[in-house]
C-alpha cells in the first residue's frame, strides 16, 4: 500500500521539487540586485547646483509614480467593491 502510495504521488513531487530547483537558481540571478550607480553614474560629475536638481527632479518623478501607482490600486479597489454587490 505504501508502494502504490508513493508510484501515485512520485510525478508530483517531483515536479515540485523541479520548481524548486528552478526557483532557486532564479533567486541568485535575483540576489544581485540592480547597480543603479550604473544608470546615474553621470551625476556624479555635474556641479552640486545640478546634482540637487537631478535628484529634485529624480524624486519629484518617483513621487508621482507613487501616486500614479495608489491611482490605480485604489480604482482596482472601487471596481471590486462596485463588482461584489454585497459588500
């Protein structure tokens, strides 16, 4: 009975255990991260005058990315709610 337990159940845990192998390998590509010195390196060299412009500008961007990102989860908010009608 154990036998036949383990012949039905072998095809899943084995891909289970593929996937996990898989992430693995995938979260040490991931674990390097991104350099973003190798993107902005440039400002480095621009005057302090520029650099606090470059990174007001930088921040004002990331600013309204945020907001534009609340947007949109607060509009997926309404929509659910409006589409579950008793809540």
């Amino acid at each position: 009975m154990i036998t036949f337990i383990d012949n039905l159940f072998a095809p899943v845990l084995q891909l289970l255990q593929d996937v996990i192998n898989f992430l693995q390998q995938a979260s040490t590509v991931a674990a390097a991260g991104i350099n973003i010195s190798d993107y902005f390196s440039w400002l480095g060299v621009l005057d302090p005058a520029w650099q606090g412009d470059a990174n007001a500008l930088l921040s004002g961007l990331a600013l309204l990315a945020i907001l534009f990102i609340a947007r949109a989860v607060y509009r997926l908010y309404l929509a659910l709610k409006q589409g579950i009608k008793w809540w």
